[in-house]
C-alpha cells in the first residue's frame, strides 16, 4: 500500500515498543505478537500507533519486537510502502542477541537500549516513544509544540482519570505543566494528596488524577545518556525511568482528553471492538483526516443475504447469510451460514478462501467449511481467523462460565475465545 504523500519532519523519530509475550491477551498472542492482533475486522495492532505518527508528520519508525514476530514482520513489510524520494520507514527491529548483550529484551527501556546503535545513525532531535497496544488517536505534532514551549527534556502524555481508575496507573502530580512527582498504582487512601488541576470539563467529571499514557518525548541526547550511562542498569520506563528524572530534569506532562485505551487482556480488547460498532463511537475511524493505514487487500464488497445488521462493522469480502448480527464485529471474508444468530462478537475472518473443491473434500471428511455453519448461536465470543465451527453449535459468553483453557477455545472474564483455526465440531455447545 502506498502512503499518501506527506511532508514528514527529521526533527523526531518514533520507537514503537511491541510488548512482551502479551500473555493476558492469550490465546490470540498463542501465534502472534501482541501489535500483530487483529482489531476492527481489518486492522492489526500496530497500524494505530503507525497511523497517529504518519498523520502527525511522523514518518520514521521503529518497532521493537521479539516474541512471536513473524506474522508482524510479514504486516509491516506487505502495508508500509513508502516513495523512493521520501525518508520514511517503518523497521523491525527484533531482539537479536550480540558479543555485547547476549540477553533478550528486560523490559521498555532495555529495548530501546539495545536498539540504540540502529537507531543512532538516523539524525533526529528528539525520539517518540510509543506503546504498540492502545488505541487513540493522537497529533504528536502538537505534543512537540508543547514540549518545545516548555524547554522540557522529557514530555509524557498523561490523561485525566477518576479516582476508581487512578489504582491502575502510574499517577502523576503537575504544576506549572511540569510534572513534579510520581506514584506507581497508588491505593485508594493515599489519593488525596494525588489531585492534580485537570481542567473543568474534567474536574467535573471527576477526573482529577493524572495517568501516564506511556507515551513520551525525550531529547535525543538525554535518551542516549540516560539509557547507556546514566541509568544504563534500569531495565523499565515507568517503573525506573521517569521516577529518577523527575528531579533532575523538567518533565513535562501533555495532557491528552481525547479517547485512549490500553489493550491489555482479552477484557479490555474485546470492550474496545464492541465499542466500535456504537452509532458514534468515542474512536472515529471515519476521520479523513486521521486515517488509519492498513494493508490494502483486492477483495470482493461483502455479500449480505437476508440478514438483520444492527451496528455492526462488516470488513470486505464477507459473505453473511445469518438471520441476525449484532453488536459485533466481522472481520475480512468472513462467511456466517443461515440461520444463525450473532450477538455482541467479534469474528476475526480468515486469511484466505476455501474453494468450492475445498468445501467438497472436507464435508466427505467430516470437517466444517471455513467460517461459522447454519443455526448458530454466538454470543460474547471472539473467534480467531481461520477457525471452523460447524452447524448448530452454541457459543454463549457471559458470567456463569468459569475461566478456562481447553484445547479448542478459553475463556476469560466471561469471554468465550475460540483458538486460531480452531475445528469446532457439529452441535458443540460452550
């Protein structure tokens, strides 16, 4: 897919860090790397910090990666094509191991460290340092600005929170726009003295406590000097990083009102997809302005027979002959058989066609055709591409289960999450 043409500045460059093992999104980190989930039926991961640099005037980016890559790389290598006379780039850099560190990646700031001797042959002033598993939509451009007015050396992104989302932050204090204390996932008895002047629009909302979005700017300089000699041992940005600056250089918070999640377990993952088939949802994937890049795929419009859709988001090359969907989210060549009932669901498609031949060979076999069969029922469930679930199966998400890991499918906080190419057999319940 070719960039739309855009004047990107030398001034930044962008660190796009790609998580651990990402073992509270599993099963879907089972194969592939936390940034390389697929979101919004057609989506990974990784295009959303991706999209925030490129529509920011962002156009040179690493992401740094070392568990379950591959699917990530082929990502990156088939979507981010840029012109020949243009600077920009999107680059893995994967954890390699070296005569000088023979260890894999410790944590936010060991990553960046061990990327530095990639990264410093590109002149910048000033590096980005973004997480590959949130969603927002985010001008850095005006981040810059603001770290610029004031002279900081660090800038963090920080929004406002109420105090029954505080606990599960790094919480800040501010004043002045610079940032004058730090506390890592405070209890609730000590967040009085945590306040922090958000503003009246969120003061009267209650968001009064300011969160780190695990979003900063540093002065390149002061990146490299802090990572290999300063605090060369500190192995975490939040943890390690940040709290040792604070008093020893001006720390700046810019403050973000805008939507933002952290998709960090199937919970919040699955919230977020659902979220989006609102009417008008908080993140506008319908801004020409904020484009969201993705790979660019030659499929076929989705097909829709007798169905009932109410907010759904259905992807290209779909085929849908259900009664109804739902509250959910169909991802590319998609196919639902008739009669079957889809609720409050993500289904994630598959990676390619079955042909008709196919088909043939596995119904004389026994195994379903590709997608979900006739007189289903799905309800609160997320199935992985590539999955076969047959006719007449129940899937219904909710409370009353247990979580669970069983060879076909897990559950989580009431979430039914069906593996990758999972099998799933005629009249199976869940």
């Amino acid at each position: 897919m070719a960039i739309r043409t855009i004047t990107h500045s030398t001034e930044m460059l962008s660190v796009i860090l790609g998580g651990g093992a990402g073992s509270r999104l599993y099963p879907l980190t089972a194969s592939r790397s936390k940034p390389a989930v697929p979101i919004a039926g057609k989506y990974r991961l990784v295009d959303i910090p991706i999209s925030n640099c490129l529509n920011s005037g962002v156009g040179r980016m690493f992401v740094l990666t070392q568990f379950n890559s591959a699917s990530l790389n082929r990502h990156i290598k088939n979507t981010y094509h840029f012109s020949a006379f243009s600077r920009a780039f999107v680059d893995i850099l994967a954890a390699e191991q070296t005569p000088d560190n023979p260890t894999w990646f410790q944590g936010t700031a060991d990553a960046v460290r061990q990327g530095l001797r990639h990264i410093e042959s590109f002149e910048s002033e000033y590096v980005l340092i973004l997480s590959g598993d949130q969603l927002y939509q985010m001008n850095f451009a005006e981040m810059l600005d603001h770290h610029k007015q004031l002279g900081a050396d660090i800038t963090i992104a920080t929004i406002p929170v109420t105090g029954k989302e505080a606990p599960e932050f790094g919480i800040l204090k501010s004043g002045a726009g610079l940032i004058t204390s730090f506390i890592e996932k405070p209890s609730k008895d000590v967040l009085g003295d945590w306040v922090s002047d958000t503003g009246t629009v969120m003061q009267a909302e209650g968001r009064v406590y300011l969160a780190s979005m695990g979003i900063y700017i540093f002065k390149r300089s002061l990146l490299f000097e802090l990572l290999r000699s300063e605090l060369k041992e500190a192995t975490d940005f939040g943890k390690e990083i940040i709290p040792a600056c604070i008093n020893r250089y001006r720390v700046a918070s810019y403050q973000y009102s805008g939507y933002w999640t952290d998709i960090g377990n199937i919970s919040s993952f699955f919230e977020a997809n659902i979220e989006l088939t609102k009417e008008i949802p908080a993140f506008d994937m319908f801004d020409s302005d904020r484009t969201i890049y993705t790979r660019s795929r030659m499929l076929p419009p989705a097909k829709i027979s007798g169905t009932t859709l109410t907010q759904v988001l259905v992807a290209e090359g779909s085929i849908i002959s259900a009664s109804s969907v739902e509250r959910s989210v169909i991802g590319i060549r998609s196919r639902i058989g008739l009669d079957s009932i889809i609720s409050d669901a993500y289904i994630m498609g598959s990676d390619y066609y079955e042909t008709l031949a196919d088909i043939s060979k596995g119904v004389e076999k026994g195994m379903p055709a590709m997608g979900v069969g006739q007189r289903c029922q799905i309800h609160r469930a997320i199935i992985d591409k590539n999955c076969r679930i047959g006719n007449d199966v129940i899937i219904r998400g909710g409370d009353h289960l247990e979580n669970k890991d069983h060879p076909l499918y897990t559950v989580k906080d009431g979430i039914v999450v069906v593996k990758k190419g999972a099998v799933i057999p005629d009249g199976f319940v869940i």
